[in-house]
C-alpha cells in the first residue's frame, strides 16, 4: 500500500469520526448518532459496494493511462438489458388475436383457427383489450381471411357472440371458466378452486384472474395445483374475499419467463464484455482517442437504453421479490437489539459479498499476476512497454473490457436495489463517481499508478461525502459541486507529489 493509499485512509477515518460527531446529540453522546443507526449503516455499505465495482473498472483503464466517460450508461444499458431478459408475461388459454369486432352483427373475426378450442355456449373475455363485458359464443366457423385489398391473411375464425358492447379492431380474447367449486382460507389451508376445461397444466407462481360483472377483478398467484381427470384443483397464495362466490369467472395465465436468470446475467455481462472490447479496439487499432471513443459510448448507449424500452420506465415489479431481487437489496442479518423507537436489526447487505468478491479478484489480478504488471507498466512508459515485448492492445483491450463488465455488474446490483429503471436518467454521472474514487484512491490519470485499496477507499470517501450531505441538510444542489471539488484536489495532489518525487530524484542524481 502506498502513501496515497494510506493518506485517503487516514482521510477516511477522520471523515467517520466527523460524521459520527456532527450527528450526535448532544455531541459527546455517539451512541445517539443518526450516522451510526444500523439502516444508514447498511445503506452507506451498499452504495459503497456498488460504486465500489464502477471505481474497480475504471482504476484499470486509468492505469494503463486510459479513461473511461461511457460507465454511466453501461449502468443503465445493463439495467435495462436485464429487465428486458427477465421479462414475465402471463398467458391465458386459448388466447387468439381479435382481428375485427362488429356490435352491429354480433360478430367476432380472430386470427387462427379457433373450432376445437373454443365451443358454443363458451364464455370469452376481452384480454388486455377494451371489452369491458363476458361474451357468449352463440355460433363459429373457420374461415380465409382476407385484408382490404384482398390479399390472404390465412385461417380465421368468424364466432357470432352475445354481449358484444363495441367495436374492436385490436385486442386478445381468451376463454373464461366457470368456478365448479372453492373453499376460503382456513388456519393454515389456503384458499382454493375448482375449474374444469383447463387446457395446461398450472403450477406454482401462475397466475387466476376472477372477474365478476360486478364487483370488479382480482388477480391471485397459484400455490399449488392438482389435476384429476378435467378438473384442475388450484390452492391459491391470498384469500379469495368474503364476497366470492360461483358467479365469479376464471381465467388461469401461464406465466412465461423471456430468460432463465443465470442465461440473462450472463447475456448482460457477455454484452457489456464485447463492448469493453470493441472500445479497446477502437483505441488500438483505429488509435482514436479513449476520451472521445468512451464519450461516444456515453451517448450511444444511453440512445439505445432509451430506444430498447421505449423510453419507458422498465422494472421487475414482484415477479423476481424471493429470487434475484435480494441481492441487490437484501441483507444478511446478523443481530436485533430493542430501542425506544423500537427494534433495530442489523445485517450485511449482499452487494458487500459481490464487491468484496470482485476487490479480491482485482488485488491478486493487480498484483500477483503478470498481466497486472503489464497494465501498470503500460501506464508508465506504453513505448517502453512495447518495446520489452508486452503485447500492449491486448492489455489494454482487457482494462476495457474489465472495466465494462465491472459497470454492469454494478449495473446489474444498482437495478435490483431500485427495482425500476428510468433509461432517461438511471446511471447519469455514475462516471464522475467512479473516476473520483479512482483518482482519489491513488489512480494517476496519467498512467501507471493506482491500488484497489485505494481505489474502496476513495469509493468510501465519495459516498461518506453524499451521505453528510443527506445528514446535515446541506443542499443537494451542491452535490456535483463538491464531487468536482473531490476531482480536482484529487489531480492536483497527484500532481504535487509526483513534482515532489521528481524534484527529489534530480537532487539526488546531482548529488550522486
């Protein structure tokens, strides 16, 4: 460890011991220190745990004496990357796209052939569409259907129905069931109901949708389901209601996961990877500039994230709340103590085992293997470098690469923690965090200097910095102002010392 490394740990310790003192009342009591409680404790380890991967990529880059401006949108690419992967929708059966609706003429046109799945005297319900009303299948046929200008749309099926209440020209329809039987929750039974007709075989977390003419909907996640003969048994994971009964309507859905989670993190991370690698290649082989190569992705990125989702919100709502969702922003909890306010519990958020995965992995590869020495002497001298036979575009392709799929992975930790992602500003200025830690964990952003154990350190700095701002009430306005103030005393550091070393070499070689 150097002594930048130990200077920003000094700093560190004196920050902690501030913020313990400024949020205690009185002041000499830390036990009452707000900085102290166990959920701003576990909040400020988290963010550190997650900014922490962002400051790891982009020390890499900055020691081979490059720069990485495109983090930020790496961030939010990846989150939104991952909501689009382990997007879940729920099907109904014999579900068929509306392909014309006619009040006048009761008259329902879909898109395939429908005889066989749906009969007469079937209910059918509008899916996501605008039908608010059961409708009854009086007669049906199988026809050619035909557009406009009388070109083949392939098989259809033409149903004349009852209850039609407007005209459709969009929307799904799909069967609905009658409820044969059902019991309400009791002790630890749960709620449950028979349906008969079922055309799949529902298991857990599918979901029923009952609908009722008029006491509105519900939708009710499935805990078990058992099937004999046509009749499908469904125990259901939250009460029916005390106004259920058998005029309520059915309609089970299938749920359908886009990706199974191990094949979508790993699509993220292998994305982000080929990205990290196109940027190395882009500076090795066309030579431009890493500024304006990473300010680029900066903007690229950001249009596709945008692009990608519509620019719309996306998220991963409850579907991922006992699986993934945890690592991001669950804990594990280590002990309870009771206060006046109540009991507190206090655990180590999961983020901190990634992080602290990721910073061991980076130590040894730094400064065990011979590729980080590579990296860093790349930094120092690349002409040197080559000229001692490292192959310097294959290094400096790695740091870029590493530094990417550091970002989302981060990425990935920053989606769960918030379970939505708006791709207008999610990640925005991510990048200014993680190069100020860099930079103040010792990183020369000319090259060829840097410690991951300065760079958490300088990681823990930023975000004991944010988090005084949160608790003294200074003005979030000021926030990238003093980020900026952080960077520049960061370089300006940097650069006085490495004057001071370089003034004290040249007295001893004229000395000598």
């Amino acid at each position: 460890m150097n002594a930048k490394s130990l200077g920003i740990f000094g700093l560190l310790v004196i920050l902690f011991v501030f913020m313990v003192l400024m949020t205690s009342d009185p002041w000499t009591d830390i036990f009452s220190s707000t900085f102290l409680q166990s959920n701003n404790i576990e909040n400020l380890l988290r963010r550190v745990s997650m900014y922490g991967l962002l400051g790891i990529g982009v020390a890499f880059v900055i020691i081979t004496g490059g720069i990485d401006l495109s983090v930020g949108s790496i961030v939010c690419l990846a989150g939104c990357l991952l909501g689009i992967f382990l997007q879940v929708d729920y099907r109904p059966a014999a579900l068929f796209d509306v392909h014309l609706a006619t009040q006048e003429n009761n008259s329902l046109v879909v898109h395939e052939n429908a005889v066989g799945r749906y009969d007469v005297g079937d209910k059918l319900r509008m899916y996501r569409g605008r039908q608010p009303a059961l409708l009854t299948v009086k007669d049906i046929e199988a026809v050619q259907l035909k557009d406009r200008e009388g070109k083949s749309l392939g098989i259809g099926t033409v149903m004349t129905v009852e209850g039609l209440l407007r005209d459709e020209d969009s929307g799904q329809v799909a069967k609905a069931f009658d409820v044969l039987d059902f019991g309400q929750a009791v002790g630890d039974q749960p709620a449950w109901v028979e349906l008969a007709g079922v055309s799949f075989r529902l298991s857990v977390r599918d979901r029923v949708s009952f609908f009722h003419p008029t006491l509105g909907q519900k939708d009710l996640v499935v805990h078990s389901a058992s099937h004999s003969g046509d009749v499908t048994r469904i125990d259901l994971s939250q009460p029916l209601g005390d106004r259920f009964s058998k005029e309520w309507m059915a309609m089970p859905t299938e749920r359908r996961q886009r990706m199974a989670i191990p094949l979508a993190i790993i699509s993220v991370l292998g994305i982000a990877g080929f990205l990290g690698l196109l940027h190395g290649l882009l500076v090795t082989r066309v030579h431009l500039q890493p500024f304006v190569v990473t300010l680029c992705g900066l903007l690229i990125y950001r249009g596709i994230s945008r692009w990608l989702v519509n620019d719309n919100p996306v998220g991963f709502g409850i579907e991922y709340k006992e699986t993934l969702s945890p690592l991001g922003s669950g804990k594990l909890s280590l002990f309870e103590w009771s206060t006046a306010d109540g009991s507190q519990t206090f655990g180590i958020p999961y983020p901190l085992f990634v992080f602290l995965t990721a910073s061991g992995v980076a130590v040894i590869f730094l400064n065990l293997t011979i590729w980080g020495r590579y990296m860093l002497a790349l930094g120092s001298n690349e002409e040197a470098a080559r000229y001692s036979g490292i192959r310097t575009e294959r290094i400096t392709i790695l740091a870029y690469v590493i530094c990417t799929v550091a970002a989302a992975t981060g990425g990935i930790l920053f989606a769960l923690d918030s379970g939505s992602i708006s791709p207008s500003s999610f990640g925005n200025f991510y990048e200014l965090y993680a190069i100020a830690a860099a930079v103040l964990g010792g990183c020369s952003l000319r090259g060829g200097e840097g410690s991951i154990f300065g760079v958490i350190a300088g990681t823990a700095v930023m975000m004991l910095l944010n988090n005084l701002i949160l608790l003294l009430k200074i003005p979030d306005r000021l926030e990238f102002t003093i980020i900026g103030l952080v960077i520049l005393m960061g370089v300006t550091l940097d650069e006085t010392v490495r004057r001071i070393a370089a003034r004290r070499r040249a007295m001893k070689s004229a000395q000598t």
